[in-house]
C-alpha cells in the first residue's frame, strides 16, 4: 500500500495508516491517493469503510474479475481496466497476458487497486509528481493519466498480434498442418484485446463530454485534461480499430484455410476414388478369368475322379469332346464378360 497527500500538485506526507491518509487530506485541503497492489479483502474493505465506497462497487473490487466499465456512485467515480502485457514462455510465441485495474475516483481522493504487472502505477506516481500543474487538477489528473497507461499497454500486444497474424499469411498457402492453431490462438488473444479495448473507447468518450459541459467549473481549468483525454481517444480508437481488422483477417484466414485444407482433402478422395475404380476394374478381370476358367476345371475334375466305370472313358472321342467342352464353355464366358466390359 502507498499512500499519499497532494496539496497544490505537490506531495505534502506520507502517511502510515488509512486515517491519518484520511485526516491529513481533509485538514489540509489536499488530494489522497492510496495505491493497492494485490490486496487482501480486508484491506479493500478497511479503505471503502475510510472513504465511504459504496457497497456494490466494493464487492465487485472485491470480487474481481469485471468487465471494463465506468460506473458512478453519487460524487465517485468507480473505473475498471485491463491493462495487458506480454509474457513469453519458452521457444514459442508470446503471449498476451490481461489483468485487472479498478480505480475509485472521489472529488478530493483517488483509490487504485492493481491486479496486474503493468502499468506501473509507482512510476506513474513519479511522473505526475514531476509534474504539479497537470497533477494540480487533482483526480481527473489521476485518471486520465491511468488511463493513458492502460492504453499504451496495448501497443505492445498490437504489434505482436501484426507479426503474429504476418507470419500466418506467410504460411497459408503452405499447407502447414499448424496454422490453424496458430489461427485460433492469434484469434483468442485478439477477442481478449477486443473485450478490453472497446470499453475504453466508451469511457473516454463519457469522460470527454463530460468535461465539454456548460458547468463553469470546466472553464479553462480542464482544458489540459480535456486535450490529453482526446489523445487518449485517439490511441485507443486506432487500438479499437487495428483490433477489429486483426478480427477480420483471421477470419479470412481462417476461410481460406479451411477452403484449401478441404480442396486437399477432396483431392485426396478423388485419388482415393480413382484407386478404388481402378481396384474394381482389377476384380472384375480376376473374376471373369476366374469363371472362365471355371468350366475346363470343373470338367478335368470330374474326368480326373478315376473311377472304373465312367460313361465316355472308354470311348475314342471322349477325351476330344472334354477338350472341346472345356474351350467351348471358356469362349462362351470370354465372350459374355466381353461384352459387359469386364475384359
């Protein structure tokens, strides 16, 4: 836990408890900014009570695990992000990793609670104490400023998924058998980047007209916030949009893809058809040779079996009139099976 009292842009104590953050902040008209970094639920309970977070706001700090979003409870903003970052594990690919950043915004303190490596909100502390006029402007200061962090994480993420979804086209038409898993991890990670980016994009948008209002207190005072929140809006919608479009051409990719391995694979039927046709031709042959040959074998088998009294074994014109039945009965078969385009 880092707590901090901000009078005028500058830092004024350190406190060492909630309540002395708490009393330090309201006796000197200053800003408190307490950061969270993995907390227990005691201490996130042990802060709302301090700072009087309402309940379901709290229980979903609590709970974790929330969609981006931007919710007010009366004079407090509650903010939720998912700052990403790269992890590479092995050989292999990297991979995008999303965490979780809530932020409570009052009008005199800031709460963070940090579920993730980046952005390193201790050295965005540094920054904006290097500068008091932009922190001078107090929580929306804050805010904006996390909210830059948050988005520049992106950049990273985005330019992997480009080499990733690069590589990919390059091995399209390969017929590598891993490019379709390749297709569907580049298309996880880019949901995920979808999920986190397109909130974003609406809560600056809320942020931004807000502070375009009438209300006279965003007269001059807010114009320096105003134009960090529309660069802001800028990185984050070309995020948006470079997300969208990753979508689509994995999509494409995915199509074609499956056009080609399934243009493969009936290319393989085809053979596979034209082997069994050419098989079947080799049967039938087999089996018309086979009948053929079946008459002169049934008839040298019966005039084979020896016995002494046969009709025609003594006769002179037996044994040609066996030959001629065994040529005959083939050139019948021959002649059938010709005809039916067996042979």
């Amino acid at each position: 836990m880092d707590n901090a009292v901000y009078v005028d842009g500058r830092r004024t104590a350190n406190p060492v408890s909630l309540e002395e953050t708490c009393e330090t902040a309201r006796e000197r008209g200053g800003l408190a900014w307490v950061d969270l970094y993995w907390p227990e639920p005691g201490e996130i309970h042990a802060v709302a009570e301090e700072f009087s977070l309402h309940r379901l706001a709290v229980e979903d700090a609590v709970n974790a695990h929330q969609r981006s979003k931007i919710e007010q409870y009366d004079d407090v903003l509650f903010v939720v992000l998912h700052p990403a970052r790269l992890v590479r594990e092995g050989p292999g690919p990297a991979v995008a990793e999303f965490g979780e950043v809530h932020a409570f915004v009052g009008p005199d303190f800031v709460v963070t609670i940090r579920r993730a490596q980046t952005p390193d909100l201790t050295a965005m502390r540094t920054q904006l104490e290097g500068d008091p006029e932009l922190l001078r402007h107090g929580p929306a200061a804050i805010l904006t400023t996390l909210l830059d962090q948050v988005v520049n994480t992106y950049r990273a993420v985005i330019a992997d998924l480009r080499s990733d979804i690069d590589e990919i086209e390059d091995k399209l038409f390969s017929r590598d058998p891993e490019v379709s898993l390749r297709i569907y991890d580049a298309s996880r990670e880019v949901l995920a980047l979808q999920r986190a980016t397109h909130p974003v994009v609406d809560i600056l948008r809320m942020l931004h007209d807000a502070g375009d209002g009438d209300d006279p207190r965003h007269d001059g005072r807010y114009v320096e916030l105003q134009r960090n929140l529309r660069n802001v809006l800028d990185h984050a919608l070309r995020h948006k949009e470079a997300a969208d479009s990753f979508r689509s051409l994995l999509a494409n990719a995915l199509n074609v893809h499956t056009t080609l391995v399934t243009q493969e694979q009936n290319e393989e039927m085809r053979r596979m058809s034209e082997q069994g046709l050419q098989q079947d031709e080799q049967v039938k042959k087999i089996s018309a040779w086979a009948a053929i040959l079946f008459a002169p074998t049934m008839v040298g088998t019966i005039y084979g079996m020896n016995f002494t009294h046969m009709p025609e074994i003594d006769w002179v014109f037996g044994y040609p009139l066996a030959l001629g039945a065994m040529v005959a009965a083939g050139g019948v078969f021959w002649g059938i099976f010709k005809r039916v385009g067996w042979l």
